[in-house]
C-alpha cells in the first residue's frame, strides 16, 4: 500500500477513533493513536495490522500539558490530525448556576486541541498541505442546557475549528469540524448507556454508526468543500 504521510487520531476509543483509524489506514496513512487507556492499544494495534495498516500508539492523558507536548515531539511529520476526545471525567453543573472556575474547568477539554494545533500547523502551513479535524457535540448549535457547562467548551472548540478553515483556506491546509449528536456505537458511551437504560434512557433511533462518521471525515478532508458536517440523531 502506497504511503498517504502520517495521520495523527488522538482520543482513540472502540467508536468513532478507531473507526477513524481504519478509514485512514485504508487510505494509506501511517497512523499513530493517542489515547490514555494503554490496556486497549494492543488489541487496536493486532486489529489495524490485520487490515494491513501500519499503527504505533501511544499513552497519555491531553490534558496533561507537558506529557502531552512530550508525546508529540517523538511523532514525526504529521499529515493529518484529528482531535476527539471528549469530556469524560466533567461533573455537569446545571447552566444557571456555574461559576468562573466551574467554567474555566470545561475548557480542559479545549486546550489540548490548540496544543496539538501548536505543534502541527507550522508544519502543514510550511509544506502548503495538510488537514487538521475537530470532533465536537451538537451543544454548540443548538441550546443543550442539560450539558451545563460543556455547552460553552463546545462552542469556543467549534469556533476554533471554523476560524482556522477560513485562516488555512489559502495556505493549501484544510480545518475543519464533526459535530456529533448521538450516541457513537461501539462507543464507550455507548455500552453505558445501553448497559442502563432505566437510567439513561434507551439508545434506540438516538445511535450513530462510527463507520459513516469517518467515511464522511475523510471526504471532508479530502474535498475541503466543507468546513462542519452536523450529525444529529437527537
């Protein structure tokens, strides 16, 4: 298989990241996962090398700045990047009544993105090629006031990813942004919910197929015709 460069997932979990994964790897880029949960990277990694993908991973937590910026010094070029975790360890606060730090705690799930931005953009504006992608929630267009403060994260990340299609239009480099409403099968999320309904409501008619979402992902990326797709199954 010809090589595409290097796609970068970080947030790889058994939904939407590793689908993103494979739907790269087929393309022909070298992938390299980043996720905290290092017990899972084996079993990603058997399943990429039988699909013939060439797969390194690594472990770290993004919100933890330095070993962050760490991890991403020993990658090399990268081609492509996308950016997918999610808030997993927030306690939601209902929205009339967060505070500043209860806000300010939100946007740990942010400053990862810009930190992976840092240390890939220079490089893709340099070589005038590149694409560099945002998975967000559906909280950013559409008022979700159970989400609390993650609404406002939501926001400033879509927003982020918007301003910087228009900024790298002209510089050969793509940008640009999933907005995810819906429960990603396979997902963690997933087995969450479908293990308790009674207590998270049922996950059927609300589901989205993780397969799809890539597939999409990469025509964005390839076409650079848009800048957001919205998946709503809510």
């Amino acid at each position: 298989m010809a090589h595409n460069g290097t796609a970068l997932i970080i947030g790889v979990g058994p939904g939407l990241g590793i689908s993103m994964a494979h739907r790269l790897g087929h393309e022909g880029f070298r992938v390299v996962l980043v996720s905290r949960n290092k017990t899972r990277h084996p079993t990603y990694l058997a399943a990429l090398a039988a699909a013939g993908i060439e797969a390194t991973a690594h472990a770290v937590d993004v919100t933890d700045t330095e070993a962050f910026g760490r991890v991403l010094k020993h990658i090399d070029t990268v081609d492509l990047a996308y950016y997918g975790p999610g808030p997993t360890d927030q306690q939601i606060v209902p929205i009339t009544e967060i505070d500043i730090p209860t806000a300010q705690s939100a946007f740990s799930w942010v400053w990862p993105a810009v930190r992976l931005a840092e240390a890939v953009l220079p490089g893709m504006i340099e070589r005038g090629s590149g694409a560099f992608l945002l998975a967000g929630g559906l909280s950013s267009v559409r008022p979700m006031p159970a989400l609390g403060q993650l609404a406002l994260a939501s926001a400033a990340l879509r927003n982020y990813a918007l301003t910087l299609h228009a900024e790298l239009a002209d510089k050969g480099v793509y940008a640009g942004t999933l907005t995810i409403g819906g429960v990603v099968e396979r997902g963690d999320i997933h087995a969450m919910v479908t293990a308790d309904p009674a207590k998270y409501g049922a996950a059927e008619g609300h589901t989205l197929d993780p397969d799809r979402i890539a597939e999409t992902a990469w025509e964005m990326c390839r076409t650079r015709e848009r800048a957001e797709v919205v998946f709503d199954a809510l």
